[in-house]
C-alpha cells in the first residue's frame, strides 16, 4: 500500500478555509464528528467518487478506484473541514511515516488557526 498525498483534496481543503467553511472543534472531537460508514456511502452515492476524494488527503493509487479503501486522511464532514480531524490526521501521518501528508495538515492547521484571529 503507497499512500500518496492527493492534491485535489489538499486543495478543496485549503477552498473550505479561504470560504469560512471551518468547525474549530477541539482535539478529541473527531470521533464523534467524523461521518460513519452510512454517511459516506449515502455522500459516495449522491455525489460519486470524485467528490468522495475531495475529502481525504491521501491517495492509495494501488487500491481500486471505486472504494472507500483507496483514500485516506479525511478532514471534514462532506459539509465542513474540522480543526479535530486535522490534528487527527496530522497525528497519525506522522506515526506511519507519510511527511508530505503531515506536511501539507500542518499548513492546514496554521490556516484555520489564522483563519479564527
């Protein structure tokens, strides 16, 4: 499995902060804010899955294209881009490895935090 960081949700993120749509949830909150697997496949279904990716900064290009499996690192709730999923992301990018990903998160991060001021 190569996880590699996915652009056009990097960007789609980066559109949501510059337009206000932000949650500044605190740390832990992802778990309960986060979309179950109802969610998403009712958003993949409405909205197919070029939009589903838009929603996740990593990328597993070995994955069919076609499932939830291939994308990683999600930030929001198909509404939303949520301060906690980005902490949550960032964290775990950084324990598997994937700097670029951890990377671009922390840019993220500093810009809803900007964004708040």
């Amino acid at each position: 499995m190569t996880v590699n960081l996915n652009r056009k949700g990097y960007e789609h993120a980066r559109k949501l902060i510059r337009d206000g749509d932000v949650v500044r949830d605190e740390r832990d909150d992802w778990s309960e804010h986060a979309p179950d697997a109802a969610e998403e496949n009712r958003f993949v279904d409405k909205n197919g899955w070029g939009e589903f990716s838009e929603w996740h900064l990593g990328v597993d290009d070995e994955a069919s294209e076609e499932t939830k499996g291939r994308f990683s690192f999600p930030y929001g709730d198909f509404k939303k881009i949520h301060r906690c999923a980005v902490i949550s992301a960032e964290s775990r990018a950084s324990q598997h490895n994937h700097d670029d990903i951890r990377k671009v998160l922390g840019e993220l991060m500093e810009l809803i935090d900007e964004e708040k001021k």
